[in-house]
C-alpha cells in the first residue's frame, strides 16, 4: 500500500499531531506500507482562486504556480491519503483545508448521480476508490470535540468519491508532554495508534476497539481542567507558551 500523509499541524515536528501521526505511519510501515509524509506549513500552497480554469480552460491543471503540481501528483500515485491536522475552532486547519481545496483540477466539472446524488466524475480513474484517513488531536477532553470535523470528512470522501477508512483523534492532546508523569499512558496511545496503522495496511479497516485506545481518557475530567489551567497560568508568567 502507498500513503500520501500530510501534516496540517503549523507546530510541524514540534506539534502533538507529528506525534500521534507518526506512530500511526510508523505502524503502517512496519505492516510494508511504503509512506511518505509532507509539511502543508512547508510548501507554498495559494488559496484556490475560484476561476474554474482548472475544469475549463486548462482542464486537470490549475493556472497558479506554487507547490501543488508535486503534491497533486503524489496524492494520485498514493492508495491512500491519510490526512492529519489539529482540530481549529472545530475544524481542520487552514493549511489543510487550503490543500484539500486546491485537489479541485482532480474533479471533472460534469455532474453524475451516484447513489441519488449530484457528484463530479473524478479524473483520475481508480480501479478502487482512493482511501482517506483523518489523524487529529485537540486540546480539549471530550472526543465529541471531533464531531463536526469527521462528519466534514466523511462528507467529503463521498463528494470525492472516496472512501473513508476512519479517524484516528485524540483529545487532550497534551497528555504528549506529561511523559514525567504519564509515562506508561502514554506509551499505551502511541503503541494503540501504531496499532491502528497496522490494521489499516493489514485490513484496510480500522477497528473501533483500536481508535478507542487512542482516544481514551486518562486522567479525570476535574483533574485535567486544574492542570490546564496552572499551565495556562505558567505560560502567562513566562510570556510565552512551553511547549515540549
Ligand atoms: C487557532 C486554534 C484553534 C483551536 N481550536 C480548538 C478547538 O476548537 N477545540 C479544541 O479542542 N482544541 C482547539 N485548539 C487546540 C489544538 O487542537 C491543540 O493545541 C493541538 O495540540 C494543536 O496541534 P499541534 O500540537 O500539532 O500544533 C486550537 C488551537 C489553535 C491554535
């Protein structure tokens, strides 16, 4: 299996998505998967202009000279796309949703009905429909903060006409940098999420048994909302933010 995986996170190697996302590769690898990893921070990737040249006037290929080009052609050698982003106010992050909109040239403009419903033929005809997986972690507790992000995602497999493998999230995503006190926890998420990577390479599925010992919560709600705050405090302190 090839994997495209991209990083949204603006943090890069410094970020708790690298973290849960490289496990997560780190397992795909070690199941044979051949990965390749991009930084959306690294690349220059333009909004997308709206002007539809890409369906009319230079079919397939977009007028803006940035980064793209490489990884369009990346994600179309790929069998699978495997997309991780911090969630922002609910959502990905501009770096990734940017991307994802500039993967506009791969649609052709006709409309067809799939399944009672208008969609775009894809250009690049697979003989499967390409996979996507979501790796995502935020800074609050309850899971439900992932809600709208993955039912965007699972909206978007469908508009591309994609599959949907699942999300990898994790919630009180800096439980990464309580390696002093939470050592054996967080051992037990990241050998989960490699685990996870693992199943999607050996099964193409992902169980909901493995993304709930990714997600699991570790420490009680009451004590994590003290901790937070005395970091917050510490932060305000030192006029900048600590990170690991
Ligand atoms: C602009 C911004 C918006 C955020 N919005 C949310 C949010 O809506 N819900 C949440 O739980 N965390 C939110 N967070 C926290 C991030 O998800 C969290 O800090 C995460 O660890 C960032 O990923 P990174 O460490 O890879 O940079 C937000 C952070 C930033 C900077």
């Amino acid at each position: 299996m090839k994997i495209f995986a991209v990083n949204g996170s603006p943090n890069m190697k410094k970020g708790m998505t690298h973290i849960l996302l490289e496990n997560f590769l780190e397992g795909a690898r070690a199941a044979g998967a051949e990965v390749e990893t991009v930084f959306l921070q690294k690349k220059k990737i333009n909004y997308c202009l709206g002007c539809f040249d890409c369906w009319v006037k230079t079919p397939g290929v977009c007028v803006q000279k940035d980064d793209m080009p490489e990884l369009m052609e990346k994600a179309s050698q790929a069998d699978c796309i495997v997309i991780g982003t911090p969630l922002y106010v609910d959502g990905m992050t501009a770096q990734t949703k940017t991307f994802l909109d500039r993967m506009i040239p791969f649609a052709d403009p006709h409309f067809e009905l799939v399944d009672g419903h208008y969609r775009h033929p894809t250009r690049h005809k697979r003989g499967n429909p390409l996979d996507i997986v979501l790796v995502s972690v935020c800074g609050f507790y309850e899971r439900d903060n992932f809600d709208g992000l993955i039912d965007h995602m699972e909206r978007m497999c469908r508009n591309l006409q994609s599959r949907f493998v699942g999300a990898v999230v994790r919630p009180s995503s800096y439980i990464f940098t309580l390696e002093k006190f939470l050592s054996e926890q967080i051992k037990e998420i990241k050998e989960a999420a490699r685990r996870a990577g693992r199943e999607l390479v050996e099964k193409g599925t992902l169980s909901p048994q493995v993304l709930d010992d990714v997600a699991r919560d570790y420490l009680p709600k009451e004590a994590l909302l003290k901790g937070a705050n005395e970091f917050w405090d510490k932060c305000i302190k030192a006029g900048k933010f600590i990170t690991i």
